[in-house]
C-alpha cells in the first residue's frame, strides 16, 4: 500500500518541535517521496514550542496547568509564527509536501492556537499529551473532557487519540467506542499513530471504518530511523481485517500557495 503520513516533525533550524530529532528537516521528507513508498508528508510542529522557549522546559505539560507561560513570551511567539509559516510557504507544494500544526488544549479546556491562523495551515491536528489527575477515573474525565475541546476546534485529525490515557488503564471497547463515536459526530478524522504502537489499533481502524470515518495514516515522525514506520501501518491494516478499499483516507484542504 502506498503511504501519506499526514502527522510529522521537525527538529532542525529553528527547532520548532523541541521532541524532534536535530537533523530531521523538511528537506528529508521531499528526499523521501523520490525513494518511496510515501505519497506525501504533512508538517505538523507543536505550537506549544511556538509559545515557550526551549530552555523554559515546556514539554510535556508544565504549562499545562500555568497558562502564564503560554503568554509570557509574546515577543517570541510573534517572531516564531512568523518563521514557521514562511518555512511552509518556502517548502509545502500542496501536491508532496504539505504544512500543519499540532495543537491542543489547556487545562482550562481552552486552544492554545490563534484560530485567525486556521486559513494559513493545510493540517491541523488536535492531540492529547497530558491527563492530570491521581485517579483512572479522573484520567478518562479528562480524556473526555479534552476530546469533546479538541472537537469544537477547526481541526482535521484528532491524532492518537488513546495514547495518553492508555499508559494508566487498559482501553477497553466502552472508552474506545464512545471516543471514536465523539469523533465521528464532529466529521473529524482519527489517526492511526505509528510512533508509539497502541495493541488496539487494529481494533480502533475496524470500528473506524465500520462508522464510515476518514482515517489518516501517520508516523507522527521524530527521528529519521521512522521512515520506514510503513511497516507498522501495513501490520495495522492487516491485523483489522478490513479492506483497503474500504478505508475513507484523509486528504488535506490545500491552503498553502493554493
């Protein structure tokens, strides 16, 4: 099967995702295209590293409940904006190569993304990466409670959408079922996520695909050694059972040098 991974990173320059490894550019996913089997990559950079300094330490989640440090540092946020789209401008096709961003939530439950840049941004994909609380029980409120955030935002993709929560409790078919069902409500796409691998992925592709949901492939990629992450996708696709045909895949809405 040929392969669009619609979820990935930078680390080089700029460093506009700080998790990236330093030499994987997008220079090394237009070299990727020629040598196959991708069709096309989206760049998807954290806006969280947009709006904190590197050295701050902002990753995962310490300003996930201090949304001063989301603000504090407007004078780089403005700069970093400005960088990262013309980056895209210089790289994204719409054709190969397209531009993104990865967002999320506070925990206000509130975006940490200037909805005025939407129309600039061929991808927007909405993720979780952090689940406060002592309790299981308080990690799926707030799995839920982020999802049903995400929704009500102008993304496309809601990107490994159990990967946080399923570090604290086994997804079981009630939690994937009603996530997957939020999902499908809102016309969003689910992601299948290659870089962490999630034991139920092929479980979450069938019922995705049962409720007529458009699913991106992605690789969420972080280091070079990842290209070859098509594996994993071919493995899910495999072990689900269901056909390729069947699968409704995400494309993009180009917007950058449309």
């Amino acid at each position: 099967m040929k392969w669009a991974s619609w979820h990935n990173h930078t680390g080089d320059g700029p460093r506009f995702s700080y998790c990236a490894a330093k030499n994987l550019s997008p220079q090394f996913y237009i070299d990727a295209i020629a040598n196959g089997p991708w069709t096309a990559f989206a760049i998807t950079d954290h806006i969280f590293a947009m709006m904190i300094p590197e050295d701050s330490n902002p990753w995962p989640n310490q300003w996930f409940l201090n949304q001063h440090e989301l603000h504090r540092h407007k004078a780089f946020y403005e700069d970093r904006i400005a960088t990262y789209l013309a980056r895209l401008q210089t790289f994204c096709d719409g054709k190969t190569i397209f531009g993104g961003m990865e967002i999320e939530v506070d925990g206000n439950l509130e975006p940490i993304f200037d909805l005025s840049l939407r129309d600039k941004l061929d991808v927007l994909i909405g993720s979780i990466h952090h689940l406060p609380g002592d309790s299981v029980d308080e990690k799926i409120r707030w799995h839920f409670d982020q999802v049903d955030a995400l929704l009500q935002m102008p993304i496309d993709i809601v990107a490994h959408p159990f990967r946080n929560l399923a570090q604290f409790t086994y997804i079981n078919d009630e939690i994937m079922d009603e996530t997957l069902n939020r999902i499908a409500a809102a016309g969003i796409a689910v992601e299948v996520n290659a870089h962490v691998p999630f034991n139920r992925e092929p479980d979450m592709l069938r019922k995705a695909v049962s409720r007529g949901m458009t699913v991106a492939f992605s690789i969420d990629m972080h280091d070079r050694s990842e290209i070859t992450a098509y594996n994993y996708l071919d493995e899910v696709v495999k072990k689900s059972g269901v056909k390729e045909e069947d699968i409704k895949l995400f494309q993009p809405t180009v917007r950058i040098n449309s």
